[in-house]
C-alpha cells in the first residue's frame, strides 16, 4: 500500500462538479492499493500518516502531527501509484490490486483513519475526480506500508 501525502492549506475533490470531500488545513492523502495488501498495511500507514510531524509551531517546522493539530484528512483512491512505466510508453498498472480487492481495503482505510478522532473526508471509489489544492511548504512525501512490513 501506497500513500503520497500532502501538506495542504485546503483540499477539495469534486465529482461531475459537484464537491464529495473538502478539508481545511491538514493532509491530502493519495492511496494506492496492491493486490498483495491486508490490514496489517493499513495500520502501519494510518499510524505513519496520523504521527508524522509535518506541521510548524511558531518558528519551528515539522513539530506537530496531524493528531497533534488535530488537522484534517482528505483521502483519494490512487491506483496510478502502482503504475510501472519500465517498457513503452503506455503505463502497466499490473500492481494495481482489482477493484474487487482495493475497495473494500480502501474503505477499511477511511474507518480506521476516522476511529482516530480526526475529520476526515473522501473521493469516491473508482470515480472519475477532479482534485483542487493548496500545498503547502511544499511538503509531498511518499509513504510505502512494504518499508513497515520488517519492522516489529
């Protein structure tokens, strides 16, 4: 499981125009899902996603987590992280977990990023989406659940 997150001052994702989630100052979390993942891997990322210190306090960058702030959590299903563009010219999203697979991890996500108390918001499984927002710093980083799978 992938997850490329994103400081932003605001996140909003709209379907067909029309707004499905929208945060204020927080994290927009890209989510990308192999067929290889379990639940294990969704708790190493929330972990990682609610703990990292990624915003200031005063003078002083990257003291607070996202509990810390009590910040906001915009969550995008993100197959294209899988994308391998090794041969050709045409990605291969062969890593990709099916659908099948993917939503259901992809709702366990939300409910166990959700259980931490924050605001979070979402985009539709599988939706055609158009995502506005505002990074800042900017702070993007890429989050990997297989770096945490060695780990006790």
């Amino acid at each position: 499981m992938k997850a490329l997150i994103q400081k932003v001052g605001e996140a909003r994702v709209k379907i067909e125009g029309k707004v499905e989630g929208e945060i204020k100052e927080g994290l927009l979390v890209f989510l990308g899902i192999t067929h290889k993942d379990e639940e294990k891997d969704i708790e190493y990322l929330r972990d990682k996603i609610c703990n990292l210190r990624l915003f200031g306090e005063g003078e002083k960058c990257f003291e607070k987590s996202t509990l810390d702030g009590k910040k906001e959590i915009l969550v995008i299903s993100q197959f294209t992280l899988y994308a391998s563009c090794n041969k050709g010219r045409r990605p291969d999203f062969t890593e990709a977990a099916r659908p099948e697979i993917a939503e259901p991890l992809y709702i366990k996500f939300l409910e166990k990023l959700g259980e931490t108390g924050l605001k979070v918001e979402s985009g539709k499984f599988g939706a055609m989406m158009s995502v506005e927002l505002i990074n800042e710093g900017p702070v993007t980083i890429l989050l990997d659940s297989e770096n945490g799978k060695n780990r006790k």
